[in-house]
C-alpha cells in the first residue's frame, strides 16, 4: 500500500494547477483530480507484489510546459508510507 497526501506548493498569484501520476510496473495505478493551490487530498493506492513504483508530478499551468513563466506550480506527496509486507 503507498499512501500519503497530495497536494500543491504553488508559486503564483492564479492559475495554477498540477497533477500526481502514480504507476506500478508502468501501469497507471493512480491519477489525481486537477491539484489546485489549497488542495489536499489523503490517498492510498494498493499495489500488487513484486513491484515497481514509479511517480510522476506535472505542472498543468497555462504555459507550464514551456518552461518558466509567471505561473509555476509543483505537485507533491506530504507524508508519504509505502507499506508492505515482505514475500
């Protein structure tokens, strides 16, 4: 089980907006809502054994994937726990 909190650490005034991807054995196993400055959502994904765990964190701003511009937003996973119980 991965579980932790999502969010977003923004940097601007209006806008901003991102989004956590989280894959197992590059299979998509989690995909947030649209993250929003204030945002918080607690998530727990269970995942399968043997794994390989993989996370992805987009910035979604307007112009965010063209480099650095007024409106900069970083996802992130606070308290983040992968729980597992051996083989």
């Amino acid at each position: 089980m991965f579980s932790g909190v999502v969010g977003l650490d923004d940097d601007s005034d209006d806008g901003s907006s991102g989004a956590i991807v989280i894959t197992v054995d590059d299979t998509r196993v989690y995909h947030s809502s649209a993250l929003t400055p204030g945002m918080s959502l607690p998530v727990s994904v269970p995942i399968a054994k043997p794994y390989r765990l993989g996370i992805q964190l987009s910035d979604t701003s307007p112009g965010g994937t063209e480099g650095h511009d007024e409106v900069e937003a970083y996802p992130a996973i606070g308290d983040p726990a992968l729980r597992c119980t051996g083989l």
